[in-house]
C-alpha cells in the first residue's frame, strides 16, 4: 500500500528547499526526498568558492541575465530577486556583504552554516537515501535504504537539478521518467562550461596559470573578466560569461589588452629596438605576462607584422574543440520547457506537479543568478502548490492559476512566505 502524504518535494538544492519552506509556511505537511545521503550537495560545493547568493544591480540589468527566459521568470524574479535573497540569508543568521562587483557573498564565506540554518528553520521531514524511480498512477516509487517504497501525495513539488556535476546528484535521469509522462523536454546542452583546447606541448608549463585584465566578445559587446589555461584547455569566469553564445556557434575572441587601443599597440610594436627579439618587445613594450605571449604565440602563428599583430592582440580567435563534457559544467541548459507547465509551474500533462530550479528550460551565468532563479522558481513552484488540493468552502478545489483563487491565499500569508 502507498503511503498517504500531504505535500513531496522531491530535490534539496536551493530550489526544493525554498520549495518546502513555503509549502510549510502556508500550512501544508511536506515530506522531502532526496537521492543522496544528504541535503544541498551541490549548493555546498558552490560554497567552496565563496557562495554567490546574487548580485546587486538595477532590475532590468539583472533579469536580463536570464536571455530568453527573462520574460518568463520576471514575475518570479520581481517576488524573489537579490533583495529578497539577502534578506533571506540574513534572517537565517548569516551577514552579507557586497564586492566591488556588486556580487553578495555570506560573511562566512561558505553554504554550510546558511544551509544547517535553513533546514532546521523549515522543519519539513527530510528523507534522504530516497531515489525516485516512477510512477504507477497516483503512487510515487522510490528506491531506498529498506527497499522500495511508493507514497501518495496530494501534491508535488519536483526540483531534482539539470544534468550536470552526477556525483552531486544533478544527473537528469528524471528525464525519461517525464518524458514517459508526455512532459515535452528541450535537450540537455552544457552552460557555465569550460571549452576543450588541443594545446602544443610549449602550453604545459603555463597549464593553471589565470589570464588576467582581458576582455571577451559577447552578444552585446566586450566582457571584462580572466579565466584559466588548463591542461583540458580554457575555463573560468570569463569563459563562462560568453559560454552559451559560443556554444551555440560564435567564436571564442580574447582581446588581451582592452585598455589599449590597436593604434596604441600598433605604435608600441613598430618601435622595436634592432636587438631585441618579438617575444621581448612583448614583454617590454606592452607588459603582455607569459601565458598572455604564449597565447599570442600559440594561436596566431605565423605572427603577422605591424598593426595586423596589434589587430591580433585585440581580437585573438581561441580554436577549440567544443564544449567541455556536460558533467564538468556548471549548470545546463535543457529541461522542463516553458510550454509544459503553467503560470503556476505546474505540469500540463500532471494536474498536481510542479516544477522548479534547473529542471526547467533556462540558463544563466555565473555570479549570483543561478542560485537566485533556483530560489525564485522554488517559492514560486511552492507557492502554486501550497493551493493545490486545498479545498474552498464551498466544496469546489481551487485552482492554481494566478488569476483564480489561490492568489487570495497566499497574499494574506505573504509576509510568512516570503524569506
């Protein structure tokens, strides 16, 4: 026999937590599963490079970050945008402060103290060892520690990650189980990733050295940052600002001294002394670092000469190979599309699910805005849920679309959803 339950919220990241803490703040009983062993695996090896809960910049700038999905998330965002998320880390005891970047980082610098805080504040049963593996009508099937178990929720939240970094639990094996359900599914495609580069052996020695002070080609034009040069090619922050783009076919363009212009180089290289050889004259005339010469020298052989040198510096072409594997990304695009699920996040094709975080069909870059949409989507995943099965007076179940009933719910409990 299945086991009856009010509320599941299958997934602990950022997205099924926040999920969970607002079923329960608006009176549901929630039980939450979890594959591993234990809560926010990935959301703890984010912290171990800091913990970018969000950034702080003008709204339009910041939902803008979420490409062709800003309209789609905008009302979620405006519930649950950078504010909101500091006041939430905030509330759970964990100061913030705010870089030079306008990027919002725990004091602590690190996910465990925010997460042992969060989990403890929800109060909602944790079950972990608990993998989900299908449906038999209403009833959910799980493998676990004591064998296989089914439970009957009323309603269900699904925040089980995209496809990246398996080992922490995102393998988006849930794919075909919706899949089977008739959920329409947009195809797994690496994001925030590295790219894979053949380098000559004259690269080894500089493998793990930053490249630093460059800019990189975006859509809407050149993007400060550095990323690193690795034995598996080039990787980092700036790498995976223009990552998507050129993923999807741009190509990959350093201009390794941005606060030049080509007519300043042009002019410093023209002025080489007879004795001193081209590598030198880099070194000298344009401060360019060692990995910032080997570069020049490795993808722009032959070298030009004068000012189309200079337009190289500017504008020098990375060949690779492509993207990175998918598990060593740190997000994916892909998922849940917009056209399966409702205003409300719910499933189309199952009355009664929800869907939050990176199950669904959007990306982002780093700094800040991918922890931020994973809890934006989850409130409000959580929040749709949280009416769903409750039952009017009259005896009629609300609806969980945001013009009809539900709304009149939650907005007298907004102050105790929201974090």
């Amino acid at each position: 026999m299945a086991e009856g339950i009010d509320a599941l919220v299958i997934g602990s990241g950022p997205a099924g937590l926040m999920a969970a803490e607002t079923l329960v703040r608006a009176g549901r009983s929630v039980v939450v599963a979890e594959a591993k062993p234990s809560v926010g695996r990935k959301f703890l090896m984010a912290g171990k490079s800091g913990l970018n809960l969000t950034k702080t910049e003008p709204p339009d700038r910041f939902v803008s970050q979420y490409g062709a999905a800003a309209d789609w998330l905008s009302p979620m965002l405006a519930e649950l945008g950078p504010g909101e998320v500091t006041a939430w880390a905030e509330g759970l005891g964990q100061p913030v402060f705010t870089g030079s970047s306008g990027r919002v980082f725990p004091v602590a610098m690190k996910a465990s103290p925010l997460l042992r805080a969060w989990v403890t504040r929800i109060g909602a049963e944790l079950r972990s060892g608990w993998r989900w593996t299908g449906l038999e009508g209403g009833d959910w099937l799980f493998e676990t520690g004591a064998g296989l178990r089914a439970v009957a929720p009323r309603v269900v939240v699904l925040a089980l990650g995209g496809a990246s970094w398996a080992r922490l639990g995102s393998d988006g094996a849930w794919a075909g189980l919706l899949a089977a359900q008739g959920v329409e599914l947009a195809p797994f495609r690496p994001a925030n990733m590295g790219f894979a580069v053949a380098w000559s052996a004259h690269m080894r020695p500089l493998f793990g050295a930053p490249v630093k002070g460059v800019a990189l080609k975006g859509e809407a034009g050149w993007i400060r940052g550095e990323f690193v040069v690795s034995d598996r090619g080039v990787e980092g922050g700036g790498i995976y600002a223009v990552s998507a783009l050129v993923r999807d076919g741009a190509p990959l363009v350093v201009d390794l001294l941005p606060d030049l212009g080509v007519d300043v180089i042009a002019a410093r290289l023209a002025a080489r002394p007879a004795k001193r050889t081209l590598t030198q004259h880099l070194d000298k005339a344009l401060n360019l670092d060692p990995v910032k010469r080997a570069l020049v020298q490795e993808l722009g052989r032959p070298l030009p000469e004068g000012p189309d040198l200079a337009r190289l510096i500017k504008g020098l072409v990375i060949r690779h190979a492509g993207p990175r594997p998918m598990d060593e990304a740190i997000s994916t695009a892909g998922g849940v599309t917009r056209g399966a699920v409702d205003a409300g996040l719910m499933l189309r094709a199952r009355p009664g699910v929800f869907v939050a975080g990176e199950m669904l069909d959007w990306e982002a870059p780093t700094g800040g805005y991918l922890i931020t949409g994973c809890l934006a989507t989850g409130q409000w995943a959580g929040r749709h849920a949280a009416a769903w099965g409750v039952w009017t007076a009259g005896g009629g179940r609300c609806s969980t679309t945001p013009a009809a009933a539900p709304r009149d719910i939650w907005e007298t409990k907004k102050r105790k959803i929201r974090p």
